[in-house]
C-alpha cells in the first residue's frame, strides 16, 4: 500500500482508555508527536478510532 505519517493534533486528556491504548500502539502521546507507520487495514482502524485527535498525511 504505502506509508502514512501520522501526527497527534490534540490531547488525549477526556479520551477512553482505549484511544489512550490505541495512541500508544501508534507511538504517539503527545501533541505533535508524529510517527510513520505502513498503510494497513489494522493500521487505517487506529487512525479511525482516533481520527479526531491525529492528522494523517500520505508519504
């Protein structure tokens, strides 16, 4: 597929503890943080169960 550069945009704080898991899995935590990862199905999931707190930009 390809890469994606992921960025977190906005805290985690009032988050579920399952977001909370799911930045950590992506190796986020704080704001501006920003990690490349491959595209994946389980990949495009994280994103969307935490796509209001990240910014996703294709490599």
């Amino acid at each position: 597929m390809g890469n994606v550069k992921i960025t977190q945009v906005r805290s985690h704080n009032n988050s579920t503890d399952k977001q909370k898991a799911t930045l950590r899995a992506l190796n986020l935590g704080k704001i501006n943080r920003s990690a490349e990862c491959p595209l994946t199905s389980v990949t495009k999931g994280q994103i969307a169960a935490v796509s209001h707190l990240v910014k996703v930009e294709t490599l």
